[in-house]
C-alpha cells in the first residue's frame, strides 16, 4: 500500500500535536519520519512511530526539552539533549557540526542524554546536502554478544559517512549488527529468513531465522571479532566524549533512553579535483565485472535516491497494520 | 626463534643506513619495524622488512623527501608526503593532528603521495600515548572485490580508532578485508587454513584456503556489503581530503605506491568521568559469559600489550627464513 508522502507527514504531525509538540517541534519531526519511510528505511519511519509515541507517553522522550551546552574547546563542543525528541537534538548537533567545520575545517559534536534518533543515515543527508562531510554514531542498549561471549554487552551503535556529491551524496548508514534490530524485526514479520547468516540460535549455531538470533540475544556483528571490537570503540568514543551514558549504562534500564552521540563535520575543498575524484571512485568500483548476470553494483546511498524517487512519484510503501494503528493514534 | 628487541631494531638500522637513509631516519624506521614485530603484526614488521628495501632500491620510496604542506584551513591540514618512507610521513601527520587537537579540541590532517605506513596501529598508538583519542585510515591497491562484483576494485583500507587509558590503550586496528593481505599470506605460508571463509575462490564458492582466496583475487570484505562500502567511503574520504591518488589511480601501477591517508585526533576531557566510563565499558564487555569453556573477552590491543610483554621478555617471535634473509642484506 502506498500513501503520499504529505499525507503520512500530516498524520505524524496531527499525533505529535496532540501529545503537546510544539508546532515546529511536530513539523520537524514528523518530516523525518516521513522522510524515513520515504527513502525505505521503514523500520525508522512509519514502522516505529507508535514506539515513538508511546516513549513520549511515558515520559522518556520530553517533547518540552531543548539542548543545552555542557562544554566545549576550540572545534569541540559538548551538549546535553536533557532527553527529549533524538531527532531534533541528533539535527541540532550536526548543524552544530557544520557551522564548526565551516568555521573550523573540522567540527564535532558530542551529545548526551539523548534518545534514539531514528535512522542514523538522516544526519549524514544533512551534513552532504550543506555541502559537507558528515561522520556520525550512536551507542545503544546492549543487543551484541562481544565475540567469544554469548551475553549481549555492546550496542550495534550505528555508524554513518557521508560525502557530498553533485548528482547525489554518498551516504553510508550501517548498524554494527549484520542486520540491524528493525531489519531482523522486518524479516521475521514478514516471515522471511535472512539471505545470509545473521547470528547465532540458542544452541550456539549460525542461523539464517530471525526469530531464533533474536530470541537468542546472539545478532551477528560484522566481520565477527572485527564488528566486536569497532563496536565497543564506538560506545568508548561516544561516552567519553560526551561525557555521557554508555551502553552498560543505558542497558540498567529496560528501556532504551539517554544515549550518547558524536557527530564530526569536515570541510572538502569545492573544487574540480574534488569533483573528479569522487566520480573517479565510483566509476572504477562500478567497472567490477557482476558477480550475476543482470547484476549491478551500488554505491552507499545510491538507491536510496532510487528508492525517494519512487516514493515521491507513487506514494511511500507502507506497511498496512501499522499504517492503521498509526491513523488510530 | 626469538631474537632481542634490541638486535632487530640495529640490524633494520644497518641496512637502511647502507640504504643512504639518514641516522635520524634509519632509527626512527628501524624502531617501527621492530615495534611492529614486537607487538605480534609479524606481517608488517620483519616479514614486511625486504619488501620495503625492495621498494627503497627501485626508488619507489624516496628516503630523502620530506612532508611539505600543501594546503590547511583552521584544524584541518593537508600534506604531502613527496614518496617518503610511509612511517615517517605518517608519524609525522599523526604527530601533527596531535598539534592541532590540543590547540583546537580535535585536529585533522590528509596526506597525499605517500607510502605503505606498515601497521597502521603505530599511529593509534602514537595518539594513545600522548593522550589523545586517534583515529586515521588510507587506502590501498585494489585486493577486494566490491559488493555485487568479482572484480577487486576497492581496497581493504585500514582504520585505527584508539582511545587512550591509564592500563593500556584500547586500539582498534582493522583492515576492511575479513583477513588482511598480510595474514592471508601467512596462513598460505604456515600451510595452513583459515578459520573462518576469508573470501571466494575461482569458482565463486565461500572458502576458507588462502591460497584460493589470494588466487581468486575475491577476498571478503567485513560484514559483505557493510564493509564494501565502508571500504569506498574510506578511499572518498582520503582522496577528497587530501587532494590525493584514489585507490583506482593506485591501482594504474602494479606496486603500491602514492597512497592517501587521513589522520584525525580528539582531545578527551581527563577527568574522573572519562577513567572511570572507560573502565565500565570494558569490564561489562568481559563481563558476557564465554562461548567457550575457558574462554576469554578481549579489548582490541588488550592481546597487543601481552604479546609485547613476551617479546621485550623472551625475544621477538621472528620467521627464521626471513631473519637470515635480512642479516644477509
């Protein structure tokens, strides 16, 4: 089924009104949501806006709250999201970001007390479509055995890099995990088994269900004990740079709330060598013969700028049930 | 075999004084090739050692030259390495972002035209030591074929991130390939088999052979298309900020030479909070029961620290064969 993108927008903004976002606050997020689901990441688009929802109903995510500046030297600054919406205070940040790279060379910002900011690719789009190079994490409740373990210490701290480009950024959105929790999530609802292995069952085998890697608690890190380490880096970089929560600490609490963040900007030079590097990369990479026949090979990003396309023309894909709960709210 | 610490930093020295490298230079390179062996990268240490002389006598690693800047704005530099020994020139932005990080909070610094920098560990360590956090990369040749394709047309791009600590660095030091060139080498060269799949062989079946692998030119990037694009976004990243060769214009000639890198510093707040969110980190992570019985959770660089303390104890681990190699040089 599909909606057009201004309906699904209008109806997250009716919702968010009525839980007492002020008009910006409900304008800017429920474009995000939108947005989300427009360029088919579902799972942090319409697919988790009841969850949203129903966080600011118990009062995890303050709608009221604002950032506010908890330290900061030179192109470094930290900030405390004080809890409320993580998607208005993960685009706060990397605007932060941007006015001190631009200002710098370089920007980062480290964010505290903050909540999920939906899908991690959105601030790298930001930070690309001013013309910058964005790189930006976040850590989470533990969902990742460390390897050689079988408890969940590590989030799957989603990781982003984008590189702005004329004829569409280059944007690099990837979870720690395999598949991330939505995707294994998705695939299990949809009844689907994983194209590749995506962790382990509860008998400590390779498994390619859904269900039995998240009923195991054992999601697959990338590269095994590569994906491990980078994990627990990331929550390192992120916790004490901000000062903020780490994964252990956001795991006391069944709930996942008071995440820790960094977001870096870096300004490219805006010249020819600049211009002709990027295509250069892409090209060559596309000049990989096809493992298939019909195959092709992507770049990150590229369809998702497909995928928006589409969206935009015929309607965002959404999924039914869900889309319905949403119209109940 | 093991030898003295001691005794292989002098024999590097000796032949690379005979290479019309400077005592400063010779020293300084010496010392990393036998810091890499000590700390258990055998790959880039010893076994690396005729390699890179190789490189020297065919003039593809110019000992004289020296970093010049090539361009900077506010905390981002960028240099150019002028075909210098690699170490050096990237000891030397290391050294640099470290500069700029302390004046400015966080510091960056590209570097074009340069060399195989060996481990690229050494510069996680170097900024660790100094207290501050470290992150750097570079691309490669292409060796890795890139997500949908057969093709190597990505290189597999090390990163470092290392955060700095009281009881030993944690430093993340990974290529992007599941196994480097440099341990699929080994295993070849030890006759033995990988264990985990390391990439495709010729007939594009997942295997676990180096020999197959190396062949097949078809190694596997961490997490399949994950570390693809992670691999590209890396050589965008070098090459857009440094104004340096793409991993594509590497490839042009068979030897690797003319590298881009990126060097990247933070300066954590250190206090309290910082020791004390870091020791929480890795004692939650250990904290997962083992898979196995016995079994043990490392941070990345814990096993570096153990392997060090033996190697300046009992000697440095050496590969026979290529020891009297470069006594003999």
């Amino acid at each position: 089924m599909r909606i057009p993108f201004a309906k699904l927008q209008s109806e997250f903004k009716r919702i968010l009104l009525n839980l007492n976002f002020t008009e910006d606050k409900a304008e800017r997020c429920a474009t995000v949501f939108a947005e989300n689901s427009r360029d088919g990441v579902y799972t942090h688009g319409l697919n988790r806006f009841p969850v949203f929802v129903d966080f600011v109903k118990q009062g995890l995510v303050k709608p009221d709250a604002e950032p506010t500046q908890a330290g900061g030297f030179g192109a470094l600054e930290q900030w405390n999201g004080n809890l409320g919406p993580g998607i208005l205070n993960a685009s706060f940040c990397m605007n932060r970001a941007i006015e001190l790279a631009k200002a710098n060379g370089i920007g980062c910002v480290a964010l505290k007390n903050t909540n999920h900011w939906m899908r991690a690719g959105t601030y790298g789009w930001q930070a690309a479509d001013a013309g910058l190079i964005g790189i930006c994490f976040t850590n989470t409740i533990a969902n990742l055995p460390p390897w050689g373990g079988v408890d969940p210490r590590l989030g799957n701290n989603p990781l982003v890099i984008a590189v702005p480009r004329a004829d569409g950024n280059v944007v690099l959105d990837m979870a720690i995990s395999q598949y991330s929790v939505g995707k294994l999530q998705q695939y299990k609802m949809n009844g689907e088994q994983l194209p590749l292995p995506g962790g382990y069952d509860k008998d400590g085998k390779l498994s390619n269900d859904p269900t039995a890697v998240l009923e195991a608690k054992r999601a697959l890190p990338i590269g095994f004990w590569k994906g491990s380490g980078l994990s627990l880096v990331l929550d390192l970089l992120a916790s004490v740079l901000s000062q903020g929560n780490s994964t252990a600490k956001i795991t006391q609490n069944e709930t996942e709330s008071g995440a820790s963040q960094v977001f870096i900007c870096i300004k490219p030079q805006g010249n020819n060598y600049t211009a002709n590097v990027i295509e250069e990369i892409i090209s060559y990479t596309k000049s990989s013969r096809a493992e298939k026949e019909g195959g092709s090979i992507s770049y990150p990003g590229e369809n998702t700028l497909k995928t928006r396309e589409k969206s935009l023309e015929e309607g965002v894909l959404v999924d039914e049930r869900i889309w319905e709960k949403v119209l109940a709210l």
